[in-house]
C-alpha cells in the first residue's frame, strides 16, 4: 500500500470561502480542491436545484421517442416495458409504468430470467415476451443499444421498439424507432436508465401536462437506482440524488418504504443505505431466481402485499449471502492455482457450477482485494460459461473485451463492469489474450493499491461541527467521494476490542483528546488485537455518523492504519512503507 501525502500548504481562499459558508476552514478546503473555488459554485454544489436540470429534449431522439409512447396511449395500444433485473432496471419500470399509467396507457413490465433467458433483449427473452403480450409498442429499458438482429426481428413482427439505454454505443446501430442513448449526444452526461426514464417522464410532462403527476415524488427512485449502478454523482446525478435521498426519507411508495424499515435505514437517509441495505435486497430476486417480486414490491400500493413481498426479498438476500460467500471461497481457491501477482496484471478464474447470480459480486470482492481487473466465470453442465467482469481505474473492460472477443460467445458493459459468454473448451485462450492485453497496458503503478488522504487532522478537530459540515458535501459516490483524513503518530487510549471476529473496535488519544474509532474488516475472522502494528500509528480515515441510544457521535472509520512512519517526504511524495 503507498500512502500518498496530502498537501501542506494553505490557501487563503479557502478561508475566505469558510467565513461566507459558515464552516470550517478544512471542509472549505475541501470544496476548494474539487473545482469549488468561488461562492456562487460552491453554493450551487451544496444547494443543487432541480431548475438546474437540462431539457430533456436535448437527449438524441427523445421527440421520437415521446411521440410514440403518447401515440400509444392515444390508439390504446398494447406496451410493454421490457426491463433489466438490477435495481436500475428494476427502478426504471417501476417508474415508467407508474408515470404512463397515469396517462390511462395499456401497459406492462416484462424482466427475462435471468438463468433461462440472460440479460436483455435475448432471443429466449423477446420470444416468451412477444407470446405473453403481443405487444405493439415495446420499450427496451437498460438494454437495446446493441441489439441489431433482436430488433430486427420485432420489426418484423409489426413490433415497434423504443430504446432507452446508457451502454456504449456499438459501430451499428439497431433500426427502432428512437435510441435514446446519452452516449449517442455530446452533452458528456453520464446518466444511468432510471436518470433517463426521469428525462422521458419530464419531456412527457411538457409535452403533455398531466396534473395527476408530481414529478418530484419519483426522485427517490431515481436516486436508488443511480446510486446502485454507481454512476458519477456529478452534475444532473448529484442533483437526483441529493433530491432523491430527501424524498426518500418520506417516500409515497409502501414497498420502498418498509424494506428500507426492514432494513434498518433511518433518516438522513445516505448513499451508503442504498449501497449495502436496500439495493442487495432488490437485487436478490434476480440473482437468485425471478426479480419479478422485487419490481412488485416497488410497484406495490399497499402494506400487507409489501410487508410480505419485503420479508420474501429478505430471505432470499440470506440465501444469496450464503450462496455468494460459497462461490467467493471456490475462487479464492482457483486463484491460488491460477494466479501469480509479480507475473498477471489480470485475474480470470471460472468454475463449474458457480451460480452466475452472484459471481458479480465475487469479482467486486476480489478486483478490491487485490487491484486487478477481475473476471468471475460459473459454467453450466453444457459447458456454457457465462461471466462477471470489474476492473480497476484506467482499464477499459469494453475496449479489452473487444480486442480479446474472438474466444468469447458475447460481450458487453462498461469500461469498470462488464459481462461476457465463453466456452469451456475457449476458456483457457481467453484467459491467456487477456493476462497479455491487461500486461501491455498495465504498469506497477497501476497495480499497486494507493492511500491517498485529501488532509490532516488532528484528533481534537475530530467534532460535531466537523461532521456536520462534511454532510454538506454528500451524497458521497464516483465523482464526489467521501473524504479521507489522515491522524499522524496516534495511540489506543483503551484496548482494541473485536467484534464479530474480523471488525476492531476502540478510542484513540492524542494531545489529551479521545475520539472513538472503528476498523470494519480488519482481520480475517479469528483475529487478535496483538496482530495490529504496534503504536504509535498513521491512520487514514473517513469522518462518520455513530447514533447510539438517541445520541450522535462523530465517529472515525479507519480505512488504513500502519505504524507511525519517522519519515515524512514533502507534499505529494509516496511513501512507500506498507500498512
């Protein structure tokens, strides 16, 4: 691990920008790094406002595409939305659905299976879907951008299709009647399907106004599924979901509402509630079997039916726990025997019978653990594999999928997530042209994991006010993480206690001053304080929330600690001891 050092020097500025926020001159100087630099912009990141949002007609085809879900509702035509099993996907049919239902629309949501039918507009999804409603419209959600042949086909079935998607655009594009696609325009947004529908819903609502339609109340969906497709919270993201997560805390929606009560999520409600509370139980449904009961639930106008459906999601979260933490402990297996970090820039690992429902989340675990693009494969019994790709930063998975797909069944998906189909007997070549790919491209630096903390505290600056001011940066993601401190030469002022065998729990002092402390996964399970480095320490942390019995307490939660480096070199130098 480098740790990066933060800059020594002050600005003046930052803390003129202080005395006119009212906040700290650290927070300031916060603001100040990230492009913040003057009152009128550093309000409008703190306060963004929804007339701040572009027209929605701005987007490539979207007259198109509004005319003819209008032309629908006019001719009472049969529409289906033909969605993806993720909480985007998930997110963007709940609010389609609810917004043209409101406009009397005859329309209905369609989520292939997963297993059976794989994602998109596959053959096996699009014919069980032309069979099961016959529909005239179709609107392809979350997926489309590259289905040339799968349109084709609806085409010639009297089907017209509306694509709403935000996945890289490919050289041909399918022939529907509108792509509205972000990456197809230069306006440089990076919106994820749900931040679409939003826009389709507005340009709807100004083409034809519809008084039944508070357009504000679906920003907590919008803020849900942006969140969980982890896209940059910049720009019209930032605005939905800083809006969104204040809607949410009051949601119209009774399922929204009572899984977020299941899941313990409290008001301020945050990115990291929909990160690790609500999202991996919406996702369960389609990791597992059908994600039908998750979209239910959001589309759900009553207590008991949510109540039920929240408790069914649930347990099927437990089970993708279990079963994902099985897969996770065959790949580590698999990587012992495959994988070499002074040889492989790359991790490709496959195994038979790994449930492809959860491999995703097996690659996001090890691409964190060991900063390497990831590749999860699970094979089925007739040698089909079919695989979850995550990969660090400035490693495109497109553009290597692309250069290595002359093994691979199918590819697609972002630059940092992917997914791809490959033959067992092709598997090995695969895993040989990419280690060669990702080794061209990839240097040490990239490879090697960076701590790098935005500034130094001390722990007497450790405070309310402090935290307080920090919120007024979030929501915190991609695009605006959350800050990262540093405490130099620190020590335990009680012993380090660990919790459920892995986390450590205590109180640092320096100077005379306590503030309690928290390191999440510390050990494997089964660890000992004496194997923490003996004091004092470095630590880089991040500023949380504790609540405990109606209190709130500033909290720091550690990200990485090691023992108190002598050596400090000037401003941004690494050092390079470990942690």
């Amino acid at each position: 691990m480098q740790w990066v050092l933060p800059e020594l020097e002050e600005w003046p500025e930052c803390r003129q920008l202080a005395d006119q926020l009212g906040m700290p001159v650290s927070i300031a100087r916060l603001l100040y790094q990230r492009g913040h630099q003057t009152l009128e912009k550093a309000e409008q990141f703190l306060e963004p406002k929804l007339a701040a949002l572009s027209d929605p007609f701005l987007l490539p085809d979207m007259e198109k595409a509004v005319d003819r879900m209008l032309l629908a509702v006019e001719k009472k035509q049969r529409v289906v939305l033909y969605g993806d099993y993720d909480v985007d996907g998930l997110t963007s049919l709940s609010l389609l659905h609810r917004i043209l239902r409101a406009y009397g629309c005859n329309v209905v949501c369609f989520i292939p299976d997963r297993m059976n039918e794989g994602y998109g507009l596959s053959a096996k999804g699009v014919e069980r879907c032309v069979q099961q409603y016959a529909p005239e419209l179709l609107v392809a959600i979350d997926c489309g951008t590259s289905s040339v042949t799968e349109i084709n086909g609806l085409n010639k079935k009297g089907v017209d299709v509306v694509v709403l998607d935000h996945h890289e655009c490919p050289p041909e594009l399918p022939s529907c009647v509108a792509l509205v696609n972000p990456k197809r325009g230069t306006t440089g947004e990076y919106l994820c399907s749900v931040g679409i529908v939003f826009k389709v819903a507005h340009a709807l609502l100004k083409k034809r106004p519809n008084a039944s339609i508070a357009l504000k109340e679906y920003l907590d969906l919008v803020a849900l599924g942006s969140v969980a497709d982890l896209v940059p919270l910049v720009e019209e993201n930032r605005i939905f979901v800083f809006k969104g997560l204040r809607q949410m805390a009051r949601t119209q929606w009774h399922g929204l509402r009572i899984l977020s009560g299941m899941a313990g999520v409290q008001p301020p409600v945050v990115t990291a509630d929909i990160g690790f509370k609500i999202s991996p139980r919406l996702n369960a449904a389609g990791r597992l079997g059908s994600a039908t009961r998750a979209l239910d639930l959001l589309l759900s106008s009553n207590d008991k039916e949510a109540t039920e459906l929240a408790r069914e999601l649930e347990g099927e979260n437990q089970s993708r726990k279990e079963i994902g933490e099985q897969v996770y402990q065959l790949a580590e297996h698999e990587i012992e025997q495959h994988f070499d970090p002074k040889r492989h820039s790359a991790i490709i690992i496959g195994g038979s019978g790994w449930h492809e429902g959860v491999i995703g989340i097996a690659a996001s675990k090890l691409m964190y653990k060991y900063n390497r693009p990831t590749i999860v494969v699970g094979f089925n019994e007739q040698g089909l594999g079919k695989g979850s790709c995550r990969s660090i930063p400035g490693f495109s998975l497109v553009q290597a999928l692309r250069a290595c797909g002359e093994n691979l069944e199918k590819c697609g998906g972002h630059d940092m997530a992917a997914g791809l189909s490959v033959r067992a007997e092709k598997f090995d070549r695969f895993r040989e042209n990419f280690q060669t790919y990702a080794a061209e491209l990839l240097k040490k630096q990239n490879l090697t994991p960076q701590t790098a903390p935005d500034m130094e505290l001390s722990v007497g600056e450790v405070t309310m006010e402090l935290l307080e001011a920090q919120e007024r940066l979030g929501p915190f993601g991609i695009g605006n993480p959350h800050p990262a401190f540093l405490l130099r030469g620190v020590k335990p002022h009680t012993r380090p206690r660990i919790l459920k065998e892995k986390h450590v729990s205590f109180e640092l002092v320096s100077n005379g001053v306590t503030s309690r402390a928290i390191w999440f996964n510390a050990f494997e399970k089964g660890g000992e304080p004496s194997k923490l480095p003996a004091p004092p320490w470095d630590i880089v942390f991040e500023l949380t929330r504790n609540e405990y019995q109606g209190r709130v307490h500033p909290q720091i939660q550690v990200r990485h600690l090691r023992q108190a480096s002598s050596e400090w070199h000037p401003a941004r130098q690494v050092d390079l001891l470990c942690r």
